[in-house]
C-alpha cells in the first residue's frame, strides 16, 4: 500500500486505469443485454444509458488529471514536488469515490452513485485547494505567472461544477442537471483541460527529440480559447445554434492552426507522433460540431470525435509516457500501449459510424468490445507498474 503514496501519481494513475477497465466491461454488459440478449445487471430508477456519460466524463479523467497535476504543477512553478501528506488524502478519496460509484452502478444502486460521486467532489476539491495553494505561493514569491496552471485550475474548477450537477440529476432525476453536467464536463473540464497541457507539453516534448524544432505556444491560444468553449458550451446549452457554429467553426480553425505550426518536420519517435495523431482528433470534433449546428444529422458523433478520438487518445499517449518515465523505463511505446492506440482509433470511428446510422446496435456493440478489450492490456499492464517500485532502484 505504501508504495502507491511514493509519488503523486502512482494511486490516481491506478484508480484511473481500473476505472477504465471496470466501465468498459459494465458498458459492454449494458449494451450485449440490451441489444443481444443477454442478462440484465440489476438496475435502480436511472438507466444506463444516461449513466454512461456522467460515469465516462467523472471517473475516467479526474484521476489521470490529478495524478498529473499534482506531479506538474510545482515544476512548472519552480517549487519542490508535494508530499504524500498533500496529495495522499486527495488520491485517496478520488480512489474511494470510484470503488464506492462502481459498486453501485454493478449493484444498480442509486443512493450509493449519489455516495460515490459526493466522496469523490470531496476529493475533487481537496485537490483543487492543493493546486490553488502553489498557484498562490507562486503569486506570493513574485514569480512571472503560470497561466498553465491557471487555465489548468479554471477546467479542474467547471469540472467540479459539472460533477455537482450530476449529483442533483442522480438525485432529483432534473434532466436539465444531466444536460448541464455533461456540458460542463466535456466542454468546461475536460477540453480545455486537454487543450492547455497539449499547450504546454506537446511543443516540449517535441523540442526534446526533434532537430531543429522551433516550439511554438503563445499564450494568446490559451486567451481565445476560454471564450471560444464556453460561447460553444452556452450554444448547447441554450439552443443557440448560431453561437455554437460560430464557436466550433473558430475552435476548428484555432486547433488545426495549433496542429499545423506544432506537426514536427523531421523523423520523430512513435512516443511523440501519437501526441500529434491524438491532437488531430480536435479539430475534426469541432468541425463536426459546426456542422451539427447547421442540422447535419450526425446524432452524437461530434462529442465521441472528441470524447474518445481527441482526449481518450492523448489519454493514453501522455499516461504511457508519464509511466515510462517515472517507473524507470525506456520511453517508448510499449506494444501494449500501441494496441490501445489504434484500438481506441478504430473504437471512435465505429462509435461515430453508430452515430451517423441512428445509434445501430452492431456498431455499437463492436465499438464497445473493441474499447475494453483493446485498452484492457494497456490498463492491466499500467496497472501492475503503479503498484510497484521503480525499476532503476530510484524512489517515486
């Protein structure tokens, strides 16, 4: 147990991996029983499919956004790295919270979703303090400003708003608490969250191994951004389909601008080239979502285009080389973690072709499948190193 509390990420990393894992295979039971007859999990007074999202936004990427954050963020800043006394009680109660919510969406328990999802906003804003302490600190010592981090907190502090609506929907059955809770998870939590590393890392990573690559991140793509999301998010959420196309067509524009100036032009490892592969995802999601506005019949394309093809894939590529990193391995892309790459590329654009056929069941069924069993490697494999000491001997 104590080797999970030996670095920030080890735990979170770990809770983040199982939950994958676990959702995938709930998922898949879901569908196979509801399109292929087999046997139903019990079930409380909320469906599965409007579980489904609330439980992939709010239990897959809080976990991997912490373990990262809290790695990250005194380095960006200059400071020591925390303790475990700062970030053990946050990894332990996002842990916490995701065994309590998996039990009870296995159980078809209500009252404990509402339970889980409680345990972990309290870790959530444990976590939130933790970050917002060295933001401070770093204010305080009159240091230039990390807007990294602050954009970083802004997307960790709407994701916290959005897992307190999907508390109330859980509780009161408030449609419009689900609606809004998706939104700002995806919309206010999760892409600006995703958009501000890639900001920060992908020219990093890239100047490291790239010869003669000129990193490019002006901080005016972090000040367009913000108002861009969120004029996309008040679009949605208010049915205005002007304001939602001219928001994603500009986001669209902004992040191929984005991939265009970063794409390395010179041999570049596989480590780096799937950050690249992933980010292309991005503007493709956006347009799809002007386009939507429009009335193109896409159904819910746009948000898998981006819900998996963008963030799940920088998921696994940015975890796989934090893991190699910090265990002491080579970095590489291991073969597992190339299975769980392509997989997840072939799982979007099966999910995106349900959508374009009115949500068709083979599709869906296949797109489910082909997600848990081809990450299930790579999750079972990440796994076992989080519970493990470093292999070159270092601690952490």
């Amino acid at each position: 147990m104590r080797i999970l509390f030996a670095a920030p990420h080890r735990l979170p990393f770990l809770t983040g991996s199982v939950n994958l894992l676990v959702l995938a295979a709930w998922w898949l039971w879901q569908l196979a029983a509801l399109h292929a007859g087999g046997t139903a999990l019990p079930q409380g007074d909320l469906p599965p499919v409007l579980l489904h999202g609330p439980a992939m936004l709010f239990l897959i990427f809080p976990p991997f956004a912490f373990g990262f954050l809290l790695t990250v963020f005194p380095r960006w800043m200059g400071f020591p790295d925390l303790n475990a006394r700062d970030f053990g009680p946050v990894s332990a109660l996002l842990a916490a919270g995701s065994v309590i919510f998996q039990a009870a969406l296995w159980l078809g328990s209500d009252g404990a979703l509402v339970a889980g999802f409680g345990v972990l906003a309290l870790g959530w804003l444990l976590g939130l303090q933790r970050l917002a302490r060295v933001l401070a600190a770093n204010r305080r010592e009159g240091r230039p400003p990390c807007w990294h981090g602050c954009s970083a907190l802004g997307a960790l502090t709407f994701g916290l708003a959005g897992l307190l609506m999907e508390i109330v929907f859980i509780a009161t059955l408030d449609p419009q608490a689900w609606q809004a809770g998706n939104r700002l998870g995806l919309s206010g939590f999760v892409l600006p969250l995703f958009l501000t590393v890639a900001h920060r890392m992908v020219p990093f990573f890239a100047g490291n191994v790239v010869a003669n690559y000129a990193p490019w991140r002006p901080y005016w793509l972090l000040a367009v951004m913000w108002p861009l999301l969120l004029a996309q998010m008040a679009g949605q959420l208010g049915n205005m389909e002007l304001l939602t196309f001219s928001a994603s067509a500009a986001l669209s524009v902004l992040t191929s601008l984005m991939l265009w100036k970063w794409w390395p032009r010179a041999k570049s490892p596989g480590l780096l080239m799937v950050l690249f592969w992933s980010f292309a995802w991005a503007p493709v999601g956006f347009a799809m979502n002007a386009l939507l506005a429009l009335g193109v019949p896409l159904g819910r394309a746009p948000d898998h285009a981006l819900f998996l093809g963008f963030t799940g894939s920088l998921i696994v590529s940015m975890v796989t080389r934090v893991t190699q990193g910090h265990s002491g391995r080579t970095l590489e892309m291991p073969m597992v973690a190339w299975l769980a790459f392509w997989s997840l590329q072939t799982t979007a654009m099966l999910r995106i072709a349900a959508a374009l056929m009115d949500e068709s069941p083979p599709q869906l069924l296949l797109a489910a499948a082909l997600f848990l069993f081809g990450l299930a490697p790579w999750a079972i494999h990440h796994s076992k190193i989080y519970s493990s000491p470093r292999i070159d001997g270092k601690s952490g």
